[in-house]
C-alpha cells in the first residue's frame, strides 16, 4: 500500500492567529494563518502530493487515478473521482462567524453539489477558548428570525469551555461557531 504525503495550503485570514506554523514545524513566514489545508480535493484549493512517483499530482488527480484504491470500493461508488474529505486545522484568533450548513438534500435544492457536516478534535487551545454548537433552549422559527435579525441568537445558543482533546460532532444543520483562541482539527 502506498502512502501519500500533500503539501498544506496555508490560509492566512483576518481572524488567524500564530499556532498552525509553529505548530507544524513550517519555516513559513506567513502570518494569521488561520487555516492550514491538509487534505483537500476542493476545486481550486486541491492539494498537491509533496514527494514520491506522485510528487506534483492533485488529490483528485490521484483519486481519479488510482479509484477504490485510494478511497475504498463504497466511497469510490458513492463520491466519484471527488474526494470525500476536508480536513484541516483552525486557529481563531478571533470569535468567527454563527455558520449553518446545509445537508445535501438542502444543498442540492440550491444547485450546489453537497452538504456540509463537521467533526472537530480541539487541539491545545488557550485556558478561555470555548465555542458555540447548537441550541440551549426551544425556539421557533420566527423567533430564530427575529434573534437574527436583532444580533441576540447567540443567546439562544450552547456554549462550551474547551480543553485539548475534546471532540465536537456537528451534523448539517446545527448552528455553531467557533470562538477565539480555538486550535482546532
């Protein structure tokens, strides 16, 4: 079996801060790197093979080539030559934006391709990092609307303390943001 090994795509942005670098053990100069792309087949931000007899392809070159055998017979069948995967890491400097995504059937209806579930593994945060994930209490729709538009659904939201390890499972759908100071994976 072969193993691949992809160079990060390095995303510096407003709200980044100076963990990922460091962290990675980069000799990058790049400052508020907010997102580092580790594995990504999204159009326009692929990731590219660093080394080996793949040095230089695409991630979806290499899915596209290789097939089941790089992503499994079911994920081949179900995704295609589009791998199924984003993973990167998230260092907030700064409170980043209350974020819902849709599930597929919701994108698909807006003729975009999927939808978006999240799974983050908080790394070594700093001691007041904590971020928001789903609702703490009952609300309709119109008061969701209602708290949208007078900037207080934050009030409606749960809010978490972090701590390295902890582990946050975001299906489509439920509303979230992470906070500042947040290192994540």
């Amino acid at each position: 079996m072969e193993m691949f090994k992809f160079n990060p795509l390095l995303k510096s942005i407003l709200w980044g801060g100076e963990k990922i670098v460091p962290f990675k053990h980069l000799t990058s100069e790049q400052k508020q790197v907010g997102e580092s792309w580790e594995i990504s087949g999204v159009k326009d931000n692929e990731s590219v093979v660093s080394d080996g007899k793949y040095k230089g392809w695409t991630l979806n070159k290499l899915v596209e080539t290789l097939k089941d055998k790089i992503v499994g017979k079911e994920n081949y069948e179900r995704f295609g030559n589009e791998f199924p995967l984003l993973v990167k890491f998230i260092d907030a400097r700064e409170q980043l934006s209350i974020q819902v995504h849709p599930t597929d059937e919701q994108a698909q209806a807006q003729g975009l391709g999927r939808g978006k579930t999240e799974m983050w593994y908080v790394m070594e945060s700093d001691a007041d990092a904590s971020l928001r994930s789903g609702l703490k209490q009952q609300i309709t729709p119109e008061q969701y609307k209602e708290m949208v538009e007078n900037d207080t659904i934050t009030e409606a939201l749960s809010e978490y303390p972090v701590k390295e390890g902890d582990v946050f499972f975001l299906p489509a759908g439920r509303i979230h943001s992470i906070g500042a100071g947040c290192f994540l994976a």
